[in-house]
C-alpha cells in the first residue's frame, strides 16, 4: 500500500519518485524513436534529448539524496501509457515522412507530461523552501521546454512533408 500523504512534503516527495520513474521510462523509450525517425533534424533532436535525460535522471537522483530519500518505489502510471501509445504508433505501417510527424506528436505528449510535472515540484520546492533543489529541478523544466520548442520548430518541415506524401 502506498504512503500516507501526510503534508506538502510527504506530495513533493511522492512527485519526484513520479518524475523519477518518468525519466526511466523515457531513457527506454527514446532510442527506439531514434531509431525509427528518418528526418535527421529529428533524430539529433531525438538524440540530444537522450543524453538531456540521463542528466535529468542524475539531477533527480542528486536532488532525492539531499531529501535524503530514495527515488526508486513509484512507477508513473500516465507515462506508462503515454509510451504505450508511441510504442503502438511506432508499428504503424506510415509513409517515413508522416512517421515523422508521428513521432513528434507522440514526443511532445511526453514533454507536456514533464512540463506540468517539473513545474509542480518546482513550485512545492519553492514553497517548502528548498531554494538549491529548485533552481536544479528548475534546470530540467527549461530542457524539456527547450526540447517541446525544437520539436515544434522541426515539425514545420515535418508536417509540409507529411502533406505531400502519397
């Protein structure tokens, strides 16, 4: 049975676990849309987000062990199907251009996911006062805006070839 969640705290802390087992996922995830993007623009872009969230791992591993707590022992049930549902579309007999697009609209429902989820922890961090560990989580709200950005920026060029395909 899952903790008891007593206070703000006990929600932040239950938040990051969430986050945590997220960025796992993701790790998994990530190189088989490498794999399947035939745009080069978004296979770097898929690829640098790679090396991002093992960064974005290793910045919550730092975080939890200074709240001396273990991020292991939550599994994110909405990330689980998020990726489901890339892994589905992923088997989808498409056109590579319309694949494409595909994939960035699968990736941009992970970013989302992550934006509202690092923007909540940075607000309870702020709010419990752990300035350090905010300005760090801070750091990963930025990456995944900056990744929603360049998907956005690559899908223009995505989206007109996926118009004209067959």
């Amino acid at each position: 049975m899952a903790n008891k969640l007593n206070n703000l705290e006990d929600l932040f802390k239950h938040e990051l676990k969430d986050l945590y087992s997220a960025e796992t996922q993701i790790l998994d995830a990530l190189p088989k849309m490498v794999e399947k993007a035939s745009n080069p623009d978004l296979k770097k872009a898929f690829e640098h987000h790679l090396e991002e969230t093992k960064n974005q791992k290793q910045r919550l591993e730092e975080v939890c062990k200074k709240l001396e707590m273990d991020p292991k022992g939550e599994t994110c049930k909405a990330m689980q199907g998020i990726i489901k549902e890339a892994q589905d579309m992923l088997k989808e007999d498409a056109d590579p251009e319309v694949m494409d697009a595909a994939l960035i609209a699968e990736a941009q429902r992970v970013e989302h996911y992550e934006i509202a989820g690092y923007g909540t922890v940075c607000t309870f961090a702020e709010r419990l006062g752990y300035t350090d560990i905010k300005n760090k989580l801070a750091e990963t709200l930025d990456e995944e805006k900056n990744a929603d950005q360049k998907l956005s920026t690559v899908s223009k060029n995505v989206n007109a070839k996926a118009e004209a395909s067959h």
